[in-house]
C-alpha cells in the first residue's frame, strides 16, 4: 500500500471511531512528513484543533527521544480548560519499522467522572454500618425471613431436617435467644411458628425463653 493511500485510510477508520462513539470523542490522524502542519485528517472537535495543525509537545517529545517510539494506550490528558481526556498515540511505521505517522484518539470523560464522583456520593454510606434487612411484605414473611436468618447466624444452615442431624435442645435455645434477641417474638404466633418449626409444643418454647432469660439476668 502507497503512503497516500495509507492515509486514506487511516482517515476513513477516524472518522468511523468518531461516529461510533459520539462527540466526546476526536481521532486525528498525523503525516510526520509535515511536523509543523502534520494533522491531514480530525474527526470530531474536543481539542479545537484543525487539518493543518500541528503535532502536540507529547509527540514531539516521544520521537525526539526514540527512533522507533512504543505506542501509548490509554493514558490520561488534560486540557488547557481542565477537561480529562483518556487518549491513546499509536505510531504508523514503515516497512523499516520507521514511524511515518501517528494516529491518536482522545476521548473527553470529563462528564462520565464527574457523574461518576455523584454516584460515588449518592451510594457511599453515611456512617460505617450494614444491615441485613428484610423486607417481606406481610408478618408471616417477616417471621419467617427473621427464623431463616437467626438459622444461619447460629447454626450455619437452615434446613433442621433429620438427614441433616434435626436440632438439639442446645441449639434450639441457641436459635431461640438469638431471634430474642432480634425482636421476634414481638411478633404474635411466633411461640406457635416455632413450635412446629421444632417439632416441640409451645410450652416448650416457653420454658426456653425463661431460662434463657434467667441466665441473661444472672451474668447481667
């Protein structure tokens, strides 16, 4: 491919990643034959620049100090009005591996961080706590989701059945003080959801509640 043609389409693909991803973002395309007017094709307008401008100081400084200059990808630019680019420099090189061009893309996020800084104040906690709430839309969902959890609080699990080793009278009153704890037996027929949950009759249930409340009153 001959040189005019290489930068025929170079322009071509400029202008295709100027479209895809909008005015915020600017492909230019420079001939290093022409330092000081490098700039033959700029598809967008974020730095205000124009065909016929120059190369940056960026540049110039890559090519002053290396013959063959690596590409720089993704890197962050501002702008004189303090607008940051993410840009990339991608050197066009020869047969010889001479750079003979530079295509360059940069893309003004100035807006997406600053909408990004408000998302970060909108969904950072006020103070350093985090609940496990639940919110079931009726009572006995609300009982229900308080057991599942005081299940996996103490037991690790919430399955009770046989295969899995039932519940022992330590562990039930494990459970049982720990959903005290929470509140719910605040709850009306929480003694009798339990009953059934423990295969054990609500007089049970209420013995497990005063002792429980014995030994919190006697190491209080």
């Amino acid at each position: 491919m001959d040189r005019q043609n290489l930068f025929e389409n170079l322009s071509r693909l400029a202008l295709a990643l100027e479209k895809q991803f909008g005015p915020d973002c600017e492909v230019v395309v420079h001939d290093l034959s022409r330092p000081e007017n490098s700039i033959v094709c700029i598809a967008g307008n974020v730095t205000g620049r124009r065909i016929g401008g120059p190369l940056t100081d960026f540049v110039l400084g890559l090519l002053e100090n290396d013959e063959h200059p690596d590409d720089t990808i993704g890197y962050s630019a501002r702008t004189g009005d303090g607008r940051t680019l993410k840009s990339s420099t991608i050197f066009i090189n020869d047969e010889k591996g001479r750079p003979i061009g530079v295509f360059c893309i940069n893309f003004d996020c100035t807006s997406l961080l600053a909408a990004n800084q408000q998302i970060q104040r909108l969904t950072t906690a006020a103070m350093p706590l985090e609940v496990d709430k639940s919110f079931s839309p009726d009572v006995p969902g609300l009982l229900q989701d308080m057991i599942r959890k005081s299940l996996r609080r103490v037991l690790g699990r919430t399955d009770l059945s046989d295969e899995n080793g039932g519940i022992n009278t330590e562990e039930r009153r494990a459970v049982i003080a720990d959903l005290e704890h929470q509140g719910a037996f605040r709850i009306r027929k929480a003694t009798s959801v339990l009953a059934e949950l423990f295969r054990v009759s609500r007089y049970t249930i209420y013995k497990d509640r005063q002792m429980i409340g014995e030994q919190v009153a006697r190491y209080s």
